[in-house]
C-alpha cells in the first residue's frame, strides 16, 4: 500500500460515482485507518449527496478533519491534484480515469500517491460436480441478482459464469440463470456511458449467433457464449469490465485446477473479487486448494462477493491483488493492522441452505418501520420505540 499524506498535506478522496456510500467509507478509511486529513471532492453525479455527507461526517467537519468541495468539472480537479499541498489521492472509478488521474499526478512536484479501486470481469466459478436441484437454483439465483445490483454497474457484479467443459448439468444450470433472468426484478441501466458499451459487446457476439438470452432494452441481461478456453474462446465479453447488464458464458476444458488459472490469467479482466460455486457432493480438498489458488483480493466460497466488501467493519479487506493494476492499488479496511496481507476468503454456507438470500425483499414492516425512523423521524431512531 502507498504511504499515503504526509504531515502537513492533505489527502484527496475522489468520491464515486455509483454507490454513493462508498465516498464516506474511503474517507473513514483515510482518517481513522491511515490518520489523514481529507478534502472530499463530489462526484459530478452525485452533488446532491452534499447535505447526507455532511450530516454523517459532522464531527470530522467540525474539527477540521475533513472538509469537501462539489466537482466543478476537469479543469478544477486538474488544478486540485497538481496543489503541493495535496499528499495522497483516493479513488473508486474506472480503469482510464485512474490512469489520467496517475499521469497528472506525475506532473505535482510532490508526487503523490494513489490509491485505488477499480474494476473487474468478476468471474463465478461453477465447480463440476452432482448438484441437487435446490444446490442449482441457488446457484443461478445469487449469480443473477449480482449481475443485476445496480443495473449491472458495480465493480464486483457477476460478468463471467466459468463452467466445466462437459459438465454434465451444464444446460440445466444455464436453464435455470436464463429462467431467473426473466422473472426477477431488474433494476434500471442508468450509468452515464454504458448503453453505449452494453450494444457493443451484443453486437459483436450477435455477429457470430453467440447469444444465449438476448435482453430487449439495455437493462435486461444479456447472456453471451464466449465458447471452450483455451481452444475456441472469444474473449471479448471477459478482457474488460462491463460495467452494464451483460454476462458472459465459458467452458473450460481440464477440470477445476483449469478453470482457476483461467480466471487468474490476463483473459480475465482484473483481480478485485471472484467466487466459487460448489455443491455439497464436491471434493472438499479440491475445493480447498482452488479457494486458495485463486489471485484475487476477494475470494467469496457459494456467496457473492459483495459480502466480501461488508466484511470491513468485522477486520476484512477490500482491494484488488497486490501486484495486479487493473483493479487498482490499496487495500480497505484491515482494521486488525495485520502486516503481509494479500486477500480474504469469505465463506458461507452450503447452496443447499442459502443463509443469506440477496433477492429476497425485506418484509413491508421493516421498510415502514425504516421509513418512519430515517424519513419521517429525521434520522431519530427513537421514533420506532414510539411508533
């Protein structure tokens, strides 16, 4: 990790742009993990986020810990990042922003750091194996309610489900994604730029009649078939991140050990987070071995990875594998201070229990109750022991 600002300079939080919680993280990151002070500048998406951050950042305002500015285009970040006062930078973005972003630092006389968290073609490994049908429609559904997070526009949503070559319930389960594709919730596209990147990468799989569910509007999944790795692989849903609602399919010849160095290699775009699907019938030594053969800094075992990202208040860590740049550089969390770290691995219960469901919606009671505390109480909890 970068040394971060030095006394007497300030550290720069660029907030993103599409979660807006994520901005308050990197900040208490920033200041109570690596002791900083920081100027949060806005994301142009975001400006009327202003009145909730100031809200929860109020102490560290108060005492001139933190401070923050709305964006005011490029020209005024230029100038912000090329101030000597500024120690460090943080970001969450894309891939072509961290590098702008690193080539205007080269130009500040003090030389900033950076610290970032960037993208991926999160891969979900589906391990060969006999799976039940409760195991298998667990399975599709967590895969297809990560790829929707969002309209499909996070780091860490679902891109590449990686299957066995020959598996013998390969169809089944891709049956099964399509099945939960349809009838699920979808959650509007709405990311600046991404149609834009959704129909290009339909059309070059439609070139070739590569499409296994073609959505209809830029919101719904696409599903494409990237062929059989290493032989006939078409890797162009898979070398970049997506960023939009379109999931890509490959089969691997050579079994588990294959399918791991599939997603570890440069095919796959990034190293932030991965998971592994497996059923109760697998190996559990082979299991075991591809958990840890995975070079990711999230490896999440029959769970999606986000659950990776919410481990950081219990001591977990959030970034991309030391070494691999194009998920960034830097870790979040490690509140427990532990030195050498490379990654976590999350783990959950069997498929055939799905402790946590992410599809399932919250009982109307606990909306309202939310509703009547965060809303109509003014952000006073009190008002549930009243209501």
């Amino acid at each position: 990790d970068a040394a971060g600002a030095s006394a007497g300079t300030v550290c720069v939080v660029l907030g993103a742009g599409n979660q807006p919680f994520l901005s308050v993280v990197d900040v208490l990151q920033r200041v109570f993990v690596r002791g900083e002070t920081v100027l949060l500048k806005l994301h142009p998406l975001r400006p009327y986020y202003a009145a909730p951050y100031a809200a929860m950042l109020a102490p560290l305002l108060g005492k001139g810990i933190v401070q923050m500015v709305p964006d005011a285009g490029v020209g005024a970040t230029t100038e912000l990042l090329l101030d000597p006062r500024v120690g460090h930078v943080h970001m969450t973005g894309a891939e072509a922003t961290a590098l702008a972003i690193s080539e205007t630092l080269a130009r500040n006389p003090t030389a900033p750091g950076l610290t970032s968290e960037l993208g991926c073609a999160t891969p979900w490994i589906v391990t060969p194996g006999k799976y039940t049908p409760t195991e298998l429609k667990n399975a599709a559904r967590i895969a297809v309610h990560s790829k929707k997070l969002n309209g499909g526009s996070n780091c860490l949503n679902a891109q590449v489900l990686v299957l066995g070559e020959g598996w013998a319930q390969a169809e089944e389960f891709m049956e099964e994604v399509i099945k939960q594709c349809k009838e699920s919730d979808t959650p509007a596209c709405y990311y600046p730029g991404v149609e834009k990147n959704y129909q290009k990468m339909k059309a070059h799989y439609a070139a070739t009649g590569k499409i296994l569910l073609d959505g209809t509007t830029p919101s719904d999944v696409t599903i494409v078939d990237c062929g059989v790795y290493p032989s006939i692989f078409d890797d162009a849903a898979t070398r970049n991140e997506a960023f939009c609602p379109i999931l890509a399919m490959v089969a691997v010849a050579g079994g588990l050990p294959a399918m791991v160095d599939l997603c570890n290699s440069d095919a796959v775009c990034g190293s932030l987070s991965c998971v592994l699907l497996s059923p109760a019938a697998a190996d559990p030594g082979e299991v075991e071995e591809a958990l840890q053969g995975l070079h990711f800094g999230t490896v999440a075992h029959n769970v999606a990875s986000f659950v990776g990202y919410l481990g950081l208040g219990t001591g977990g860590v959030w970034g991309a594998r030391p070494g691999e740049s194009r998920s960034g550089a830097g870790f979040l969390g490690n509140l427990r201070r532990l030195p050498g770290v490379t990654g976590q691995v999350v783990r959950a219960s069997p498929l055939a229990e799905l402790a946590l469901d992410p599809s399932a919606v919250p009982p109307a009671v606990v909306l309202d109750a939310l509703h009547a505390a965060l809303v109509v109480g003014g952000g006073r909890l009190g008002v549930l022991g009243a209501a």
